[in-house]
C-alpha cells in the first residue's frame, strides 16, 4: 500500500472528502460507486468494478492483482 502523505478529516456525518488529484488518478467521478473493505487494520477504498476487466462478463468475478476476472477469463489465464 503507498502513502499518499494527504490527511483529511472526518466530518461530524462521518465523511471524507476524497483529494481531486486521487478521484482524477483512478478515474472517479461524482455518483461512482466504491467499495469500502477492511485489510489487517487498515480501511481500503477502492473504485467498485463489477465487470471482467477482459471480457466485460459479470459471472463469478474475482479479484486478481487489484482487478475484477471472471471464472472463464482466469481458466484462459490458467490463475
């Protein structure tokens, strides 16, 4: 996990503001969703992607090196 050195508050709401540069880097925008997990002790956000990122199929999607794949995409992978 990198360090980004930025720190933002939580409000009273329990919100964070994401920094613009981050939302422009993963390609983010206003009404995108994210999926919030826990790893260890820490909290990861990440910018949900239910689709195959090589197919587009959305049946039994597993995440391989931080991307979405499908069952038949991961046999023609041999993962």
């Amino acid at each position: 996990m990198k360090s980004t050195g930025v720190i933002r508050h939580i409000d009273n709401l329990g919100r964070i503001t994401l920094p613009i540069e981050l939302r422009k880097t993963f390609g983010m925008t206003c009404g995108d969703p994210v999926e919030i997990y826990t790893e260890g002790s820490s909290i990861v956000l990440r910018k949900h992607e239910s689709n195959c990122v090589f197919c587009g199929g959305g049946k039994k999607i597993l995440i391989y090196k931080d991307k979405p794949v499908c069952e038949n995409c991961r046999k023609e992978l041999n993962v």
